[in-house]
C-alpha cells in the first residue's frame, strides 16, 4: 500500500492511500480547490461580488476552471422545473414566458428568447432565434414547430397539433406595422362586453383551451355560452358593459 500526502501552496491536505480511480478522481477535485483558493489569494476583493452572480464554469465554449458570472438559460434545469407545471403534465403546447414579439425590420418582425413547449417538447434558444419574414400586406400569424421551425399561418389555429402561437402581425407591402402577442400558458385574456348580452373574445392560444377561470373587475356578471370555446374565441355572456379577464390554460 502506498501512502502519499500532498502538499499544496494553500495548506490544504490531502491523504491518498493507492494508485487508484478514486485517487485520480481526488487529485482532479484538489486542483480545482487548490486553484480558487489562489484566486482569492491573488485578489481579496473576489469574496465581495457583484448581486445576482454565480460561480460557474463558462457560459458556453469549452471547459475551463469556474468563475463568477451571471445566470443564463442554460444553466437552469427548464427540463426539471417545468416539466413539473401543468403544461409539462399535460402536454399542452404554447409560449410559458419571453418570445416577446416586436415590429421588427422590413418585413421580418423582432422576437426575443422564451421558453415555449410544442411537441412535447420545451424549446428555450439561448440566443434571439431567427423568423422567417412576414406576407406583405395580410394579417398572418407566427407559430413554432419541434420538427421544422418557425412558419406564418393565415388563422390563429396551428397547421398542426402541438404547434406553439407565438403571435399576430399586421404587415404594409414592405413592412410590418403591428404585432399582438400571443396568450402565454396560464395568461390572461382581458374582455370589455359594451353591453348587455352574447359577445365573442379571440384568445389567442393557438388551440383549444384546455380549461378558463373566469375573474370580474366590475360590478356585472358573465357568463359561458353552452360553446364555452374553441381553437380562435370564448364565447360569453354578459349582464351589462364592464370588465373582465379570462384565465386560460
């Protein structure tokens, strides 16, 4: 049996006691330590950082020893933690957060990076993904597929099931001129019935709702039609003019 002790600049210590994969695996863990603690050796004010950073390795490239830096989308679990919610159990397809959708240049319309499930799937791109440009002169709708990407639809239903409602866009012949977001998993639809009877509210989740909740914020009272909904609207009642939101899944 062979017995070594090694010494390191910081006076940490370690025992060893064969030549081994265990061994090899304790060597690679000490480097490490014996590294950060010569940063900190090497500059004090490293115990004091910035809010909101982590020590990680890098961001993305190759391996290299951990530094601090802030969160991106890749470090965090997104598998894990929204595999959980309702739309992982579920299945349910359509944007969770981000993918906020802007005018753009020309007839390609901005969007920012999100988290969104479609296919079963979560798609969360650490970098703006790219959109294909708009139709000119037409009111089209952007969706997003596992298998084959983005794509614009005429109507606010998918080409197929499963696709994800990223948003609307209103575009000139050479230009979009405005955009309206779709409705995020668990969103909310705002609706203002100008009296009192039937009135229909497009909803925007790209499907069928799986289930709504509806919340007053006025003194009136609304209701579901038999219809309830559908892949494109809610179907209501209402008691007189007023206020409302419909929380949709």
């Amino acid at each position: 049996m062979i017995v070594r002790t090694v010494l390191s600049p910081s006076g940490l210590v370690q025992s060893q006691h064969g030549l081994t994969g265990y061994e090899s695996d304790q060597d690679n863990n000490w480097t490490i330590l014996n590294a950060l603690w010569q940063q900190v050796e090497a500059d004090p004010a490293i115990e004091t950082q910035a809010v909101n950073t982590v020590l990680a390795g890098p961001a993305s490239g190759v391996n290299a020893l951990p530094a601090f830096r802030a969160l991106g989308i890749a470090d965090l679990p997104l598998a894990a933690l929204l595999g959980s919610t309702l739309a992982g159990s579920l299945g349910i397809n359509g944007v969770i957060s981000g993918f906020t959708f802007g005018t753009g240049t020309n007839l390609t319309p901005s969007l920012t990076t999100g988290v969104l499930f479609a296919q079963g799937t979560i798609f969360a791109p650490s970098t703006t993904p790219a959109v294909p440009a708009a139709p000119a002169s037409a009111t089209s709708c952007l969706f997003y597929n596992s298998n084959s990407g983005f794509y614009w639809q005429a109507g606010a239903t998918g080409a197929n099931a499963g696709d994800a409602l990223i948003g609307q866009a209103v575009t000139s012949s050479n230009a979009v001129t405005s955009v309206t977001q779709a409705t995020k998993i668990m969103g909310q639809v705002a609706l203002a019935p100008s009296g009192a009877g039937n009135f229909t509210a497009q909803h925007f989740l790209g499907r069928k709702p799986v289930g709504a909740s509806l919340l007053l914020t006025s003194d009136i009272a609304i209701w579901f039609q038999s219809t309830m909904y559908d892949a494109t609207n809610l179907y209501l009642s209402a008691s007189a003019s007023g206020t409302a939101a419909v929380l949709l899944w």
